[in-house]
C-alpha cells in the first residue's frame, strides 16, 4: 500500500537539507519569472490554452514557460502582450 505524503510536510522537510537550500536559492530568478507569468494570466482570467491562441503558439509551449523555461526576451513581450501586461525587467 502505497504512503500519501503532503507536499507542505516535503518542502518542510527538504529545507532542513543545506544543499537543497543551495540549489533552490540559485533557481529563485526563474522561479521569480515562473510566477510572474502565472500570476500575469490568472489575473487577465486566462488558461494557458488562451495565452497559447494569442501568442500563436502551443498550450505546451506556454506551460514550458510557466514550468521555469529560459525565456528570451522577445518571448516574454509576446506573454506580456497576450496577457495584456506590460514587461518590465529590473537589475537591482
């Protein structure tokens, strides 16, 4: 029989480990992007099937971004342009 183990009591866990704080820490600008974009489409009220017909692209693609993909800049106006955004990148 297979043990359930909620995802909250895994990170919990994960996060005692020294090099699984390293590596999340050296992911947090895509994660960062990640949300960005999620954020930016569920508040225009939009499936990523959506965002995908006014980028002319895939739903995949858009997931792939979503997921943490190295987006090019050109990519990231065209999400921003279909989620009726506006792209702004900042070095601080």
């Amino acid at each position: 029989m297979s043990k359930t183990i909620h995802v909250k009591k895994l990170f919990k866990e994960w996060r005692k480990e020294p090099e699984y704080i390293k590596e999340f820490e050296e992911l947090e600008e895509e994660f960062a992007i990640a949300n960005a974009l999620i954020k930016a489409r569920t508040q225009a009220n939009l499936t990523q099937s959506d965002v995908a017909k006014r980028m002319n692209t895939t739903q995949s693609a858009v997931a792939r971004l979503e997921g943490g993909a190295n987006p090019s800049i050109k990519m990231l106006k065209r999400y921003a342009k279909a989620t009726g955004t506006k792209l702004s990148i900042q070095l601080t």
